[in-house]
C-alpha cells in the first residue's frame, strides 16, 4: 500500500506573532544585553573589513540561567509559527539568536 504525500505547506511566507515579548520585557532585555553590545562584524571578516559592509552593534545571546525564559518564549513562537504555516520538524529553539542595535544611519 502506498502512502499518499500530503501537500507542502507554503516555505516562502512571511510570518509573524504579535507580543511574543511585552513591553516590559523588551526594556528588560534592551537593558540586559546593550552593555554587552560590541561592532557587529560580517563573519570570516575582521573590524577594519566589516565596516563597509555591516555598521551596527551586536552580541549572541545563548541559553543560561537568566536568559532560559527567553528561549522558552521564543521556542513557543518559533514553533507555533512553524506548525501554523511552514511544516518543519522542530522540537526547541536553543541555538541562540543576535541582540543588534542599529543606530540612525547604521547597516
């Protein structure tokens, strides 16, 4: 018996959810992270190369004790996103994501 292939979900659709992170929270986070902030670089390029490409702040934030509840949240986004429109196999969001700050006129 063959099994019919159920149809593709949609993979090039934008999507988004609203307050994944109350306003609250977001301050938290801006607070938490901006002192950690350094020059963002284009990866396998140094400072002095980056800067014509890529002019903004950043750091990588990875899961620990403080930051769990955010990669909690995320991952509660990220797959309900995933389930609703996209159809890939995701179980947890615990790769880490950037903080960037981008200043008026930054890239």
């Amino acid at each position: 018996m063959t099994k019919a292939l159920e149809p593709q979900k949609d993979q090039t659709r934008l999507a988004a959810i609203q307050t994944v992170f109350t306003p609250e929270e977001c301050l938290q986070l801006i607070a938490e992270f901006t002192p950690q902030l350094e020059p963002a670089l284009v990866e396998d390029l140094d400072l002095p190369e980056s800067v014509g490409i890529r002019k903004s702040s950043a750091v990588f934030v990875f899961p620990s004790k403080s930051t769990n509840w955010v990669f909690e949240r995320l991952g509660n986004a990220a797959i309900k996103i995933n389930d609703a429109i996209y159809g890939f196999e995701v179980s947890q969001f615990r790769e880490g994501f950037q903080f960037t700050r981008y200043e008026v006129g930054e890239y």
